[in-house]
C-alpha cells in the first residue's frame, strides 16, 4: 500500500522519500514530461535559484502550453541538464512553478517508466482517488520505512462526508485503505482500543484522481506535572524535567519549565516511574539551557534509590510532583594547552569535556592559534577531557588518555600523541 523510494541525501540538503506516484500527483502544481531547452541564473526576486526552460512533449496535470519555465533552488533544487528529457514534479510558488526536485519523484524520463505507467492510465480513469495508511502507537522516522512496529489490528477506521459514512477495519499491520473516492472534503477517524487517544475526526482532502496518505499515532493519556523551585523559592525556568523506568532507569519523556517553574509530561504508558532534572545530560553553566544544578529527583534527593517512585495507571493525570532543587553550582574555570606529537602547540584542535556520571558532552570548544583554551564547567562535578587534532603535515592525532580534571589551578597540558583517522572516532581511553 505504501510505496517509498529510495532516501535523498545531497549536500545541504536532506529529505525522506517521497510516497508513491499517486500521492505525488496530488501534491503537484503540474506534472509533465518535458525537453530542457535553456536555463538561466535567476535575479531579482529569483536571487541566485536557476530558472529552466522547458520544451512540453506530455503534460498531465496543471500544464496548458507547448513551453513551461520553472525555477529550482540552489539548496534543494534538481540540477537539470539541457537537451534532455525529464518527468517533472512541479509546485506552484510565488514567482510561478518550483522544482525541489531531490525531494519528489522527478527524474530523468529512462528512470521514471513506473510513473510514467500511472500517469498515461489516468485518461481512461475516473476522477476517484484514494485514502490509505496505518495505525500505530509508534511514529516512524520520515527517513524510515513503515514496518509494521507498534501496529493496532482490527481496529475500527470511519470516513464521513456529505454523501453519508463508510467504515473499515485495520489489518495485522494496523493497515487501512479506501478507495473509489470522489475528489473533495472527508471526516477520517478511528475508534482506538482501551483509553488512546489520537483517533479524533481528522479534516483530509481527496485530490482528483490521486491518493492521500494518513498516518494515526495513537498516544497513551497518561501525565504526570508540577512545579519547580530553586533554593531561593524562585521558580525554576527551562529545567529539562525528565522521566525514567523505575524498572531499568531508561528515559521515557521530557519537558522543560516554562516561567512560572511548571512541567507536564505527557503521553505516559502504565508503569513505574522516576522524574528528575539532570537524570542523563550533564548541567550546563552557560548557554540556553543553562541550568546549573546537580541531578535531582522528585522529591529533592540526589540518589535515585531515595527518589519517589510514581505508579501511572491507564489515562491517569497525576498532579502536584513539586520539589525544590539544591543551591546552584558556581562556574569554574579549566584552562589548558594541546600540544602536537612535536610537543609543539597544536592550533584548532577540538577538546571534549565529559562529567563523571552523566551522558554526552559537557562542553566543548577549540584551541586557539597557541594551543590555548579555555572551558567553563561546574564546581562539584567531576570531569575528564579528550582533545582531537592535526599536525603539520596535516594528519590526524588524539589525546586518547582520560585525563581526570583536578580541583587545582594548574593549565592543563593535553597532548595529542595518538594516530587518528580521516573521520572521526570516539576515544576509548585505552
């Protein structure tokens, strides 16, 4: 039911697959086989975006001349070449037809005989399109390909308009299909087992002759919220407020504070679980989020085994998870030098800052043209640091030792004294 290419990845730019032809054809402001004959760089309101110029050889939807000129973006635009032929997938912009293609269906004509099959057998069809899609309680990535993951069988899935309802049932994938539709305005919903919610009436539009795709996430009503303070009594803006498994301690939902120091995470399955701040990713000293504290659960202890554990039932709003976090922690200043595999300072080399405990960086930054740097962390937090650069001849080296920040004023001297690779590669500190 689903049909998905390939996925589009070119410099600067980067897309899921587009969906099958049908879908496409909806979604275009003009689709047709053409024979570039020039193309000029644009200006003015066309800035540096290339404008092509078309010879029309078969035109199926929103082409009514022999000659059609559309403009592709620098960023995501196909790169046509003139004197050959292309099935093009256009939009209808502002300064007239847009070709994004690296992120349609538009190809060179020898690579398009799939569409171009559907496309020829629309002038012996009817106007009537299609519907389709799945239920699930898991979201799939645009990169990705549905596979059935999460899928809600036999679940109930209705389609209203003016002309009165029609029902259908998913299959073992959580799949659904209606077809023989008339172009025009539709009413989808699905009746979801247990206490999801997700399935409410959905606005969907049938384009003529073409299909829609309808994804429905069914998401569990559980919540749990409440108010953070500071030592002060203040309340506690941009905490991220995270959830965790009593069971295993894997997260399982965030939210951040808003002014006033209140959280709501929602979307929670039945179980057991912890709430605190700092739970995985170190705090920050600077920055957005800077939030300078220690990691602390619900009800303002720093152990999880002293934490509170929360049980959620089905569809259940749990308020009032309140609690005071600890003083913040002052900045503190780490200075150092990255010297080369010469002992020579080494210039723009990366340096990584990890605290003991926590997940994923803790700061970073680059060394300047002496070697020089300079990072900021936290008092209290215990850290290492790692480097990564290149010497004169251009080849790549590390500093693969964890080196444990000390509390003293020392510089710290870094050297690079490990082979590296052209990409780069974690440090195991061996």
């Amino acid at each position: 039911m689903l049909l998905f290419g390939p996925v589009r990845v070119v410099v600067g730019c980067s897309c899921g697959p587009p969906g099958p032809a049908c879908e496409e054809l909806g979604k275009a402001g003009a689709v047709f086989v053409g024979k570039v004959t020039s193309s000029v760089l644009g200006n003015g309101v066309d800035g540096n975006a290339i404008r092509y110029f078309f010879e029309v050889i078969e035109a199926f939807r929103g082409v009514h001349g022999p000659v059609v000129t559309t403009i592709s973006t620098p960023m995501c635009g196909y790169r046509f070449e003139v004197d050959r032929q292309y099935l093009v997938y256009a939009t209808a912009g502002k300064t007239g037809l847009q070709t994004a293609g690296v992120c349609t269906r538009t190809a060179p004509i020898e690579a398009a005989g799939e569409d171009l099959a559907f496309l020829r057998s629309l002038a012996s069809r009817g106007p009537e399109g299609r519907i389709s899609g799945y239920v699930s309680t898991q979201s799939v990535h645009r990169w990705d390909k549905y596979e059935g993951k999460g899928a809600i069988a036999g679940a109930p899935v209705w389609l209203e308009s003016d002309h009165g309802k029609i029902g259908t049932v998913t299959n073992g994938r959580g799949e659904y299909q209606f077809d023989g539709l008339f172009p025009g305005g539709y009413r989808l919903s699905v009746d979801l087992p247990g206490k999801l919610r997700g399935g409410e009436p959905r606005n969907v539009t049938v384009p003529p002759q073409a299909c829609v795709t309808e994804v429905i996430i069914a998401k569990e009503k559980g919540s749990i919220s409440g108010v953070l303070h500071d030592a002060e009594g203040r309340p506690l803006e941009w905490a991220k407020v995270e959830l965790v498994r009593a069971s295993d301690g894997k997260r399982a939902g965030f939210e951040f504070t808003d002014r006033k120091g209140r959280y709501r995470i929602e979307e929670i399955p039945p179980g057991e679980y912890l709430v605190g701040v700092h739970v995985s990713y170190a705090p920050q000293p600077s920055g957005p989020f800077y939030a300078p504290w220690k990691r602390s659960y619900f009800p303002g202890v720093s152990d999880s085994a002293a934490a509170t554990v929360i049980s959620v039932k089905t569809a259940e709003s749990i308020t009032g998870v309140d609690w005071v976090m600890g003083p913040s922690l002052d900045p503190r200043v780490l200075r150092g030098v990255v010297l080369g595999p010469d002992d020579k300072p080494a210039p723009w080399a990366h340096i990584s800052l990890e605290a003991e405990g926590y997940r994923g960086d803790a700061g970073s930054t680059s060394s300047g043209r002496d070697g020089k740097f300079l990072l900021i962390g936290l008092a209290e937090l215990d850290y290492s640091i790692s480097a990564s650069g290149r010497d004169n001849n251009g080849n790549d080296f590390w500093h693969c030792h964890r080196l444990p920040v000390s509390g003293g004023k020392d510089p710290l001297i870094l050297r690079l004294d490990r082979p590296g690779r052209e990409t780069r590669v974690e440090c195991d500190y061996a």
